[in-house]
C-alpha cells in the first residue's frame, strides 16, 4: 500500500502539468465518448489496484478486516485523487511535500493497518 500511496503522491508532485492535463481533459468527459471511456477505465484500474492490496493486506492479516472492501478502496482512491490534486494544483517544496506524504500515509495507515497489539500471532 505504501508503495501505491507514495508513487502516486510523488508523481503529482514531480510532474503536476501531467495531472493538470488529466484534469481538463476528464472535466471535459461529459461531451466526449472516448473521454467518458479513459475516465472510467483509469478509475476502474485505479480501484482494482487498491482493492487487490486491501485484499491482500487483510489476508495476511497486516490490515484490520473490513465490511466491504470495494468501498474502503473507493474511500482510500478518493482521498488518494484529492491528495494528489492538492499537490499539483498548490506546488510545494521539498520538505513540505515530505511532511504532507508523510501525514497522508500515516493517516491512511490509521485507517487500515492494524496496531502491533492487534495483530494475531503466528
């Protein structure tokens, strides 16, 4: 999950004209079939990324189990686009971007990974 989360927040934050471009051509998806499709594609892929890893985390037992997997991915892929949104609409240097990724991660962390003393023994 992490590697998911901080290649993602890194791309926004090394190349945020890439992800402005994204932007205007997915608000522009309302008027264009081809759009429309890519949108959805990309979020479909985005989502199956995160639910295998969510999955996978539960099953191994490093992340607290869940009621509805799907939607955990859908509440982590959106705070994940907001985040990514953020950092390429309002740049910010190297050590801000440090201390915000780190913040995020440790935020999503919260909400997934189980505590040293939740974690079952082997």
């Amino acid at each position: 999950m992490k590697a998911y989360l901080t290649g993602t927040l890194y791309w926004a934050y090394k190349h945020p004209e890439q992800l402005k471009f994204l932007l205007q051509a997915f608000a522009g998806a309302s008027n264009d079939k081809t759009l429309q499709y890519l949108q959805m594609k990309t979020t479909e892929n985005g989502l199956k990324s995160l639910y295998a890893i969510i999955a996978s985390g539960i099953a191994e037992g490093e992340f607290v189990k869940v009621n509805d997997i799907t939607m955990k991915a859908k509440l982590v892929h959106a705070a994940l686009t907001g985040a990514s949104i953020k950092l390429a609409l309002y740049p910010v240097n190297k050590k801000e971007y440090q201390e915000f990724s780190r913040a995020f991660l440790e935020e999503i962390s919260n909400q997934l990974i189980k505590k040293p003393n939740e974690k079952e023994s082997k």
